[in-house]
C-alpha cells in the first residue's frame, strides 16, 4: 500500500507554518520599488517568461525583496508547466529527494515539509526518489499558497528596446496575443525550450511523420509502437524513459544509439556542491571565472557516482539513480540492447537494427 494521505499534520497547519516563517523573516518591509509608466500604462518591474519552477522562485526571490510589480508568463495551459506530467517519461526525479531551493532556505516550504505533512515523515524516509507528479503537484502547491502572479496560455514572441515615459529605459515584449508588455527587467526562464532547437538530424526528419518523434513531443504514440523494432537516438535521460517506455507499451525491440560508449555515470551530479550552485553567477559577473572554473574542474576530476547499473529483473521497470535501489531494467528482459554506434549521423540500420520507427532524444 502507498503512503496514505491525510493522517498526519495536514496542509493546513503547513500553511499556516509558511505564512508565520515568511513573516518572522519578512525584513526589511518597506516597499521600495518606484511605479515606472510607459506611455501612460504601468510598466512591469520584472516580466519572467516561464512558470516552470526557475519562473515560480525567481517570483518569490522578488516578492521576498519587495520586487511585487511581477508577472509570470507561460505558453502552457495552468498547471501543464515545465516537463514533469507533459514529456519527462521518467516515473521520479533523479535529483535526490532531500534537494532544496524552491523554498529559498525557509524550512516548511520545502518538498519534504510538503509531503510529510500530508504523508508522514515515515513515508518520506521511507520514498527513494521522488515521484515526477508529486514534484510537480509541489510546485502548484507552492505557486498557489505564494500567490504568484501566472499568466498562462501566452507566449512571448519577440522582445525589443523600448523607453518609459521618464526617459528610462526598458524592454517591449510582445505576446503571442499580440500585447506588447513594457518591463524593466525581463528574466527568461524558458527551460530547455530556451536553450536552442529540439534538434534531429536530417536522415530523421526527413522520415514520414508517423515513422519518428522527439522525446520532446508530449503525444507520442507508444501504442503504435507494439510489436514493433523502435530505434532511439541518443543514451540520456529522455532517450532512456523513452526507450523503456515503447518496451512497457509493447515494443518488440529498442535498439539506442549513442555517439560514446555509454558510461552509466551520472554526468550532472559533479555539479551539486555549493561552489557551483551558489556561486556560478558571481564568477559571470565578477570576473572570478578563471578560479572558479579552477574548483569545478577539480571536483570534476573527483570519483564521480555512477547511476544505472543494469541489471535484468522481472519485476521492476524504474530507474533511479545514486545511492536509491537501482533501477532494474524490465527493458533489458524484453531485448533492449544498448548499442553504441560510431557516429550518429552516419548510423546505418541493416540486419536485427532495422527499425520501424525512430525517436530522438537529442538537444
Ligand atoms: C526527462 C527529464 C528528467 C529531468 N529530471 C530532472 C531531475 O531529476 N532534477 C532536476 O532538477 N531537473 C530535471 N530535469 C530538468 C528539468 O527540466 C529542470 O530541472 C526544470 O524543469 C527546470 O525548470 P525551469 O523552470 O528552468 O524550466 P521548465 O520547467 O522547462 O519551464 C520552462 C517554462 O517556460 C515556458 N516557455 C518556454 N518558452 C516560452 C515562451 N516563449 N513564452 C512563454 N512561455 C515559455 C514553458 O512552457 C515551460 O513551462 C529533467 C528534465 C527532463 C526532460
């Protein structure tokens, strides 16, 4: 039996928690911020593109300065935010369950105080990672009992230089519903979708439409993949959830190809030492970037945690990684094959490779 809801402190008393927490350290008080006009309109302190939860913390961040002049945008409809319950195919997070910032150092705004309060805390010690839907229930919670200021079903789509009404400056963004929003500051926080194309090579996506997909698509359809050879492209993490996803729908085989041999090391986990998540902005700004660089490359260079060790089981199809119970690859029972090709762009299918249907994990 899961954990079980409501027996324990319950969200209300959690609530009111947060709100005693936010006021016993809500100095300095005083509003500061002075109203900017643009064309005669109020203009935005901060307009944050994104309600993921980078968007959501740098809302609170600003509250907790007195910023309040905020607006959060997103594309999304309310609630579909960010890759957790859209396109993230993983059962839990990999980042560890005990991993803090949305809460900004106050204690019961934390997942744990969140889930404990509705679980109990035998059943937080008890999780070992922590499940994608939860997390991202989280975050609702958070936006919801912060008041955070979310605009959804918007997107910017093109932002220019503009001048406020007192000949300072700041910046036009305009909407996708054709709104131009005045805002002294813009932040993006525009996730992976910021960063550049979901990218294919050519040979993929030049494939008829129902023949390949990005891990990024939201509607694959696994169902149409039963009984069938599917090739991933890739060895990450989507490329991972993905493949093993098309085997729990029924997949004959998953063939993934990655440019490496693959290693099974958790790239990203050298980076979760406060030199680098407290400080990689101020090397940015400071000029301290060469002895910054100094330090990460040194706890680079230290024994990194290996994730995944595969191992077959009959039972289980999750991942995890670190120090949780391993995730045991129901795919590896079903003939996943993990297969290193030389060069993506030259892989070539031919014998027990051919594939029907091909998904890209790439960026
Ligand atoms: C499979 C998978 C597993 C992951 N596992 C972990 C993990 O275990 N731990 C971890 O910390 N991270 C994990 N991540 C990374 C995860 O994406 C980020 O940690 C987290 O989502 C970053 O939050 P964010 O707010 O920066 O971006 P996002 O959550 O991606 O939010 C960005 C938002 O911006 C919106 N947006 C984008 N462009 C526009 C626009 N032009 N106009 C309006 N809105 C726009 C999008 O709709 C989206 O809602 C994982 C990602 C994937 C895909």
């Amino acid at each position: 039996m899961g954990p079980q809801l409501g027996q324990h402190g319950g969200l209300a008393a959690l609530e009111a928690q947060v709100a005693r927490d936010i006021a016993l350290t809500a100095h300095p008080r005083m509003d500061w911020m002075v109203p900017r006009l643009r064309q005669g309109q109020p203009a935005l302190d901060v307009l944050i593109v994104g309600a993921g939860q980078s968007g959501l913390v740098t809302a609170f961040g600003l509250f907790r300065e007195r910023v309040r002049n905020v607006l959060c945008i997103d594309r999304a409809p309310a609630g579909r935010e960010g890759p957790w319950i859209t396109f993230a195919r993983m059962p839990t997070l990999r980042s560890p369950k005990d991993q803090s910032g949305p809460d900004l150092g106050i204690p019961s705004l934390t997942f744990q105080a969140w889930y404990e309060a509705q679980f109990g805390a035998e059943a937080f010690a008890e999780m070992s990672l922590i499940p994608s839907v939860q997390w991202h229930e989280y975050l609702m919670w958070y936006r919801r009992l912060l008041d955070l200021p979310v605009r959804n079903d918007v997107e910017a789509t093109a932002i220019e230089p503009g001048t406020l009404d007192d000949g300072g400056r700041c910046l036009l963004v305009t909407l996708s519903t054709g709104e131009v929003l005045a805002a002294r500051k813009v932040v993006l926080a525009t996730g992976q979708d910021g960063t550049g194309e979901w990218w294919m090579p050519d040979f993929v996506r030049n494939l008829p439409k129902e023949r390949r997909a990005h891990t990024c698509e939201v509607a694959i359809d696994f169902e149409a993949l039963r009984g069938r050879t599917v090739a991933v492209l890739g060895a990450g993490a989507s490329a991972m959830d993905n493949a093993a996803v098309a085997l729990e729908h029924g997949a004959k085989e998953v063939h993934q190809f990655c440019r490496r041999v693959p290693t099974m090391i958790q790239q990203y986990r050298w980076l979760t030492f406060a030199g680098f998540l407290r400080h990689m902005g101020d090397a940015l700004t400071s000029g301290a970037g060469a002895s910054w660089a100094t330090s990460c490359a040194s706890a680079k260079a230290s024994p990194r945690i290996p994730t995944t060790a595969c191992s077959p089981s009959p039972t289980s199809s999750c991942m995890s990684s670190g120090p949780g119970p391993m995730r045991a690859w129901k795919a590896i029972a079903s003939g996943w094959r993990h297969r290193a090709a030389r060069s993506t762009p030259t892989m070539r299918f031919a014998g027990p490779a051919c594939a029907r249907t091909c998904i890209c994990g790439l960026s």
